[in-house]
C-alpha cells in the first residue's frame, strides 16, 4: 500500500492565522516505492491530463523578513507568487480551499513562512499576466497593480475576476507537490459578467456559450 500522506500543522495544536507555516524540506520522496509504481510515461501523462480545461490562478503572499530559505538561500524582498491551475474549492463548513504546488518550488517556502495567502482568480484577458507569474527568477510583480487583501495583506491584483483570502490550515504531500489546504477569511468577486481565463492542452483560451 502507498504511505499515507502526511499531514503537518504549524504546531502539535490547532494552526492560528498568520502563523508560520514550515515548508517541507526536499528528500527525494516518493508516494509509492519504486517496485509499486505503474509503468507510465510522464510526458504521455502531462498530455493526457492536459484534456481537462482548468481555470488559472494567481496566489500570492506578503511579504516577509529576510531570512535562511530550505535551499540554503534567503527569501528575496517583496511579496511572493506565482501562478497556479491546481486550485479547487475544498469545503463549505468550515469554509476550505486547496491548491497544489511543486515541491521544488521557490516560492512556496515564502507562502509557508507568511502563513497566509490570496487566491487571485484570473479573468480571460490576464493570459500575459499569468505567463509572467509562471517565469522564476524575476520582479513578478513589476508594473503589476495590486493592493494588500483585507485580513491577511496579501497582494490583490487589479483586474482579477474573484479573490480569496485564506490562512494556511494544513499540508498535505502528494508525491512530488505539496497539497495546501487554506481557512478562508475573506472573499470577493469583480460582480462583472468577466470570462474566465481557461487553460487547455497547452494553451489559455476562454469560455464561450
């Protein structure tokens, strides 16, 4: 049987909003041993998958103190984000939403000692804003408006069709990404007729109908 995810909270109680949250170091684990994996190709896989239509997202952080990063390196200045079609809504009572991200991602370690985060839903006209949040390495946020989310002061971007303001709950593995379970504190939507921006096989499109 594959190992049970494992499930870790900011501390052995009930996680506070806003607490710091510890990223998950970066062994080489697996969900399954190597004798129990199925033979499948990962290229064949991605393109597989690929035929299921996700919306995009955007999810971003605040700003936080300077400091020694999982890899050995420090958090640069300045929020954090990054773009994210692995979101889904989790639970109405209490209200949960969850996102997946790489295990060998930069800018999760930033998410995780915030605490906190913001949801920003994209609309069908924000494609290049995306692609830009997608490139590690650079100032995502240059020329980028935003304004800090209500309760956890997490960049809003200008334009986004609905946003959702969360505090980190728990943490799940899952193979190769982190499952991110977040407690929502606010949301909000633009209260326009905005279309939302789609991804599919590759490509962003929008929704027609």
């Amino acid at each position: 049987m594959a190992a049970a995810a494992v499930r870790y909270l900011r501390s052995a109680g009930a996680p506070e909003a806003g607490g710091t949250v510890e990223p998950l170091p970066r062994p080489d684990l697996r969900a399954v041993g190597d004798d129990e994996r199925a033979p499948v190709d990962p290229l064949e896989f991605r393109r597989v998958l690929g035929h299921f239509a996700t919306g995009v997202t955007v999810v971003t952080a605040p700003a936080v103190e300077s400091g020694n990063a999982r890899d050995g390196g420090t958090f640069p200045a300045g929020p954090a984000g990054f773009a994210c079609q692995s979101f889904c809504s989790l639970s109405l009572d209490p209200p949960l939403i969850a996102f997946m991200v790489a295990r060998t991602s930069t800018t999760w370690p930033r998410i995780a000692r915030a605490g906190v985060f913001c949801v920003n839903v994209l609309g069908a006209h924000q494609g290049d804003l995306c692609r830009g949040f997608a490139v590690s390495g650079s100032d995502k946020f240059a020329g980028v408006a935003h304004e800090p989310s209500p309760v956890s002061g997490s960049p809003r971007l200008a334009g986004a069709t609905a946003w959702i303001d969360c505090a980190i709950h728990a943490v799940h593995t899952g193979g190769d990404h982190l499952i991110v379970v977040g407690r929502v504190e606010a949301f909000g939507a633009s209260g326009g007729d905005d279309a939302p921006l789609l991804f599919h096989r590759g490509r962003f499109g929008r929704f027609t109908g």
